[in-house]
C-alpha cells in the first residue's frame, strides 16, 4: 500500500468515484482508496490506538497497513459513501487491537485490577487509553449490544470508534440524524451499565 504524499485533501467526487470503482471491483481500487484518504486515516488510526494503552510497537503507520491488508484480503463489500467505509476501516483497525490485546492478556494471566473505571469507555466526550483488560470488556460488551439491537452497536462504531459525527453516522447506518441521536444516548447508557456492572462476563 502506498501512502499518498499531498497533504490536499481529495474532494467528495473523488471518494465516490473510487468507492464506485471498488465497488465494481476494479483492480487497485482499495489501494487507491487509502491512499487518497490517507490523511484521514491516519486520525482514525491515531484515535484508535489512544484507546488502548499498550502495544506501543503497533504505531499509527502500522495499523493502518495491517487495516488494508484485512479488508483487502477478505471479501470487499459495497460501500457506497465516505461514512460507511470508515466505519468498515474503524471496525477493522478494532478488531486488529482486540486481537492484539488479547494476545498481551494471555501472556500475563493473573495480574487483577479494579473495573470501576470501565464505565468511562462508554463516554466519548473524554477519550483515555484503556489497558487491554478494559479494552476486551468494550468489546464483549458491544458483541452483546449487537446481538440486542445492531443498529445501535454500529452508531457506538461510527461515533466512538471512527469518530463520525451525526450526519456521517446516519449516512453510514441508513438512518435519520434523530433515529441515531436517540440509538446514541441508549447505547451510551446501556454501555455504562454493563461495564459499570462488572464488565465482560463469561
């Protein structure tokens, strides 16, 4: 994957004639995807990993490369605006640090520590790393939103997680600005009582 080297941004009829492209299946689609919208992946990727304190040898560069190798080598979709590919882009740079945090939590099995603050995950107002305990209880617990209601499991997506505002976010999910304004305070509070509550369970 190549990085692009501009720092302008590319325009709405560029995203869409490339996301058509990609769509259509054309070949190198998504790498030239990327790196039109690479700037904006890079904020993405930053804000991800700010979530997760560890994995420090897994930099902003790094996740977004691993991000393309997964969606490239798995079956691409039709994303057929801006708001649904991050979201499809956020998603999989999560799973990339989900995968990781669990592998730094089997090698040290053992160590406690107080859930209290797993509440604060749910609050994007005030984003903070999380250790890969608390970050694992994030996601559990949004497996089990999704299985509730997956609409609201991929407003939490968009908004916590790529970042998206209103207006992107009811693009990305096929909703109105309203529907995900109210999927947003519910999912935010169901959120905070599973994590307040204990978090994952087995």
């Amino acid at each position: 994957m190549r990085a692009r080297r501009t720092l302008v941004e590319p325009d709405e009829g560029e995203i869409t004639a490339l996301l058509e492209a990609l769509s259509a299946g054309a070949e190198g689609a998504l790498e030239d995807l990327f790196a039109a919208v690479y700037g904006e992946l890079r904020r993405l990727a930053r804000g991800q990993r700010r979530r997760w304190r560890g994995e420090e040898t897994l930099n902003t560069t790094a996740l977004i490369h691993e991000a393309y190798l997964k969606l490239s080598s798995g079956r691409q979709g039709s994303w057929p605006d801006r708001g649904r590919f991050f979201a499809v882009a956020a998603q999989a740079m999560r799973q990339i640090l989900i995968d990781r945090a669990r592998r730094s939590l089997a090698e040290r099995r053992g160590g406690g520590r107080e859930r209290e603050s797993l509440a604060e995950a749910a609050e994007p107002a005030a984003p903070r790393a999380l250790p890969a305990e608390e970050l694992l209880a994030l996601d559990t617990a949004l497996a089990r939103l999704d299985a509730l209601d997956p609409r609201q499991a991929r407003v939490v997506e968009c908004r916590f997680f790529a970042g998206l505002d209103v207006e992107e976010t009811a693009a990305a999910v096929g909703a109105s600005t309203a529907t995900v304004k109210r999927d947003w305070r519910a999912a935010r509070a169901w959120l905070y009582r599973e994590l307040a509550g204990g978090g994952a369970r087995s």
